[in-house]
C-alpha cells in the first residue's frame, strides 16, 4: 500500500501528490441517520447498564452517606460518560467508525482523507452534545440549524464536522472494472519459459494496480513507480526479458503469464477469459484500497 498526502480542492473534490482525484462518497442524511439510529440504541444499553451498576452501588453504601446530591451526581457523569465520553472513545480506538456506522459501512475521516485523532473525535462528540444530540441548547432549534447544514453541504457535513474539519464517508461502495493489458505477443515465447515461482501474490497484486491505473498517474510519479515494480520485478524474473522490453510491456507479460498458468488447462472458460481479440485488455475487478 502506497502512502501519499492529499490536498483538498474546493468542497468536492480529494486530490492526491499525482494529481488524482480520490474517488470518495460522501454519507448523506439517510445513512448517517441509521447509523445514528444504531447508536442511540447501542448508548440506551449501555444507559441502563451503568445505571443497574451504580444503581447496586448505591444501595451498598452506607444510607448516611446517599442524599439526593449523590444520586444528581451520579446521573450526570453517567450521561457524560455515555453522551460525551463513549464516542470520544469509541471513534478514537476504531478510527472513526462507531458500532453505527459499522453496521451501515460508514467511517468518519479528516478533510484531507487521512485518519481522525482523539481531538477530532472528542470536538464532533462535544459538538453533538452541546448542539445536535441530544442538544442541551434549544434542542428544536439546534437540530433544524443542524439539519439543514448537513442537506447544504456538498459533502453532507454537520455543525460537528465543520467543526473538527472532518466527514463521515462510505467504505463499502463498488469499485469500477479496469482494463489489464494483456500478453504482448512479442514476448508470449519468452514468458512461457521464463520461471514466475519468485514473484508472489503480493507484487503481482502492486503490478495489477499499476497496469490498471497507470493513464490515470502523471509523470515523474508513475515513471518512478513503473521503474521500482519493473526494478523488483526482474529481480525475481529468470531469464531476463529481451533486450530494449519497455517496461510496461515487460510486466504485462509476467502478469499474463502468471494469470495463464492459474488457469485450470483444457479449460474451456479459462481459454475463452484468456483470448483478447479486440486488443484492449482483459477486464478484472481493480482491488479495492486499503
């Protein structure tokens, strides 16, 4: 997996160090509701699980030492500890997915894609406390103002977002279906020959995502990439490829190859699958980002 900042451009649009624009899906009122839905009833049951608890605690104790300022006490920090601190914590540890938005395959990140931190998390939480919910300042009005922020907004952000600088966007989504280049028939002699057994499925899989992706990347970015993977690759290639391969054909070959020696034989599918009249490449599923 390849780490590379990004740069926000204008509300929309994610834009990675190669000028890609990252293709995210920004959580709309619908699913941020039921995700919200979920975790309401999730910190209901925890509620009532610290109260049974202090609840027991209470009645253990001496009667001189319980007054009503106790039990006020009490109610309090529960409802902190479940309003404010729970979901501090929660989106904290899984880095920005609660059980809610699990369950819908939500996670909230930061403006420019990365990760949340414990202060973005406890800003959203501290927000949605004071504001949104449950609201402890004018809780009608808040919500409508919290309500028609989300629907304005182009990435369907609330008061907490805007806020912490963060978004709830979607990680379960398809992933579109990119062309693999396939066998150049120039080098088809050579790669039926050649011994594959060194490169394994983890650099197969980096060069699959280069092939597939390479006319989206822009110079000196996939020059520098196709010049590692080619690198790597031949390192773990015997014999090596004829002289003046380019490299991209030089990977094609390895990954066809390998591709053609999986195939079950006598397939009459696989034969089919591996055929390519029109030149254009075979369609396989682009793996989906870490």
């Amino acid at each position: 997996m390849f780490t590379v900042p990004v740069t926000v451009v204008g509300e929309r649009d994610v834009v990675n160090a190669e000028a890609v624009a990252l293709d995210v899906r920004p959580a709309r009122l619908g699913s941020r509701a039921l995700a919200l839905g979920v975790d309401i009833c999730v910190q209901a049951v925890l509620v009532l699980f610290l109260l049974a608890v202090t609840s027991i605690t209470l009645r253990a104790l001496p009667p001189s030492l319980v007054d009503d300022a106790l039990f006020d006490t009490t109610l309090r920090t529960v409802v902190v500890i479940v309003l404010l601190a729970y979901p501090t914590l929660i989106e904290t540890v899984t880095n920005g997915r609660s059980v809610g938005k699990l369950l819908v395959g939500l996670r909230v990140v930061r403006d420019d894609g990365g990760p949340i931190r414990l202060r973005h998390a406890f800003t959203r939480a501290l927000i949605g406390f004071a504001v949104e919910w449950p609201g402890l300042l004018l809780p009608l009005v808040t919500w409508m103002i919290s309500l028609g922020t989300m629907l304005g907004s182009a990435r369907g952000r609330r008061l907490g977002d805007l806020a912490a600088g963060t978004m709830v966007v979607h990680v379960r989504r398809p992933y579109p279906w990119l062309p693999v280049p396939p066998m150049p028939q120039h080098l088809a002699g050579w790669a039926a020959v050649a011994d594959l057994a060194a490169v394994d499925d983890r650099l197969a899989l980096s060069v699959r995502q280069y092939l597939s992706r390479a006319a989206l990347l822009r110079d000196p970015h996939r020059s520098r990439l196709r010049q590692d993977l080619a690198g790597e690759v031949a390192a773990r290639v015997r014999p090596a490829p004829p002289a003046g391969t380019p490299p991209d054909a030089f990977l094609a070959a390895v990954l066809a190859e390998r591709r053609r020696r999986s195939l079950p034989a006598g397939d009459a599918l696989a034969e089919r699958l591996m055929r390519d009249p029109g030149g254009t490449g075979i369609a396989l599923r682009s793996a989906a980002p870490d």
